[in-house]
C-alpha cells in the first residue's frame, strides 16, 4: 500500500514564457509606482 515518491518526475528543461507573458510583465513593471508614506508604502498602477 505505500507508494514510492522517490521516483523522479519527468522535468521539461527548455521551458520558455510566450512573449505575450514578458511583455505584459514589462508593461506592469514600467506602470508600476511605489509611493512611500512615514511608514507606510502604497502601489500605485497607473494606466
């Protein structure tokens, strides 16, 4: 009844992200601003 975990899983190496993915990441990045307040930070999106 137990099971053998130990048995290693098939890993895909050449995993890549669509360019669709990375652009939208850079466009959040870029419209991303943090505005720090005492001790306070607030993210602020803008579009």
């Amino acid at each position: 009844m137990a099971k053998i975990y130990s048995k290693k899983t098939l890993v895909i190496h050449s995993m890549k992200p669509k360019k669709e993915t990375i652009s939208f990441l850079l466009n959040y990045s870029k419209a991303l601003s943090i505005v720090k307040v005492d001790k306070m930070s607030f993210e602020i999106i803008a579009n």
